[in-house]
C-alpha cells in the first residue's frame, strides 16, 4: 500500500531489536507501508526506520487529514 503523509508527523520508531524505540520525524511525502502478521500497519521510512500502527491510531489519522491512502 502506499500512503501519504501530509504534514510533520513525529512518530515512534521500530529501529534493530538491539536497540529501543525512538522518536522519528515523518516529513510530508509518500511512503510504502505494509499490513504485518501482529495486525499492525507499518509505514517504511527507510529499511531500518519503520513506524507501527494499530488500525485504531491508522483510522485516526487519517480521520485527521495527517494520513492519505494512495493505494491499497
């Protein structure tokens, strides 16, 4: 699927399981994002910096305007 951010999104990150979950910024633009086997929407900034989402918090933000699905 690929989406659209529309503004600034400072989102958590899933970085290396060795390293904690920080802090990221999203800035506007398109990204893949993929549906995981837990459920979860995951958009991909790059190969290591990827953020999670429930359906819930996806649903939210793109009530907001801040998330636009491009193609599914």
């Amino acid at each position: 699927m690929r989406i659209e951010i529309t503004k600034n999104l400072i989102l958590r990150i899933q970085g290396k399981p060795t390293t904690e979950a920080s802090d990221t910024i999203f800035p506007p633009g398109e990204y893949p994002a993929v549906l995981t086997p837990e459920g979860m929407i995951e958009i991909i900034k790059t190969s290591s910096i990827k953020a999670l989402f429930s359906f819930s918090q996806f649903r939210e933000k793109t009530s907001l305007g801040e998330i636009v699905v491009l193609e599914n």
